[in-house]
C-alpha cells in the first residue's frame, strides 16, 4: 500500500465518527467474506483462511462492543447474529464451502443496511433539531 493511502485511511479511521467507524466495520467485513467466497471458488485455501479470519476478527470487535445494559434486547439479538456469523465462517473454513458465507454475507447486508439507514435517520433528525 502506498504511504499516501495509507496515511489517507488512517485519517479516516480517526476522524470518522462512531457511526461511521461502524458503518467501515460492516463494509470491511462485508469486503472479506466477498473475498472469501471468491477464494473458495478459486480453490484458494491459504486466502480463504486469511479472509475468513479478518472477517472474524471484525464480528469480535463488533460483539466486544455491544453494551447489554444500554442495548438490552437489541444488543442480545445482535450478538446471537454475530456468533452465528462466527459459526458459519468456521464451518465454511473448515469444510471450504462457500455455502456458510454466503448466509453470513446475507446477514451482514442485512445489519448494514439497517445500520446505515438509522444513522441517515440520526443525521437528519440531528440537522432538524439543528
């Protein structure tokens, strides 16, 4: 990676807010469960298991972050999903079938998308009360 992107992720990261950072999470996990589904198909072994694993790393730094007592019910049905993410992931691994990932990739499109429309929705209700 060249230092200008580097420094330009970086940045980023830093200057992003919590939203934000959570939204680059989903994409991220979502860019590496792509790639692992297309490894798999490639018969890729050594690339599936170094996608499968950054995409684990990021669902654990998700579920680390869920707060029970703020989140209640919520914050309990996301960390059912992202054991079920991890789940998955395992067996696609372990078995090298595309099948798990693909459910997880159905899943984390899925949280995306409500992620990023209710942070549309904070924004807009920020700008109202603005």
């Amino acid at each position: 990676m060249s230092y200008g992107l580097g420094a330009y992720k970086k940045t980023s990261v830093q200057t992003a807010s919590k939203e934000q950072i959570l939204l680059m999470l989903y994409q991220a996990a979502i860019k590496n469960c792509k790639k692992a589904i297309q490894a798999i198909d490639e018969q890729k072994v050594a690339q599936k298991g170094e996608y499968i694993g950054k995409l684990q790393d990021i669902v654990i730094e998700l579920n680390n972050s869920l707060d029970f007592e703020v989140g209640g019910d919520v914050a309990r049905e996301l960390s059912s999903l992202y054991d079920f993410v991890l789940y998955s992931s395992t067996q696609a691994n372990i078995h090298k079938d595309k099948a798990p990932l693909e459910g997880c990739l159905n899943v984390l499109n899925t949280l995306y998308d409500g992620w990023s429309q209710a942070v549309k929705s904070l924004k807009t209700e920020k700008a109202g009360n603005a």
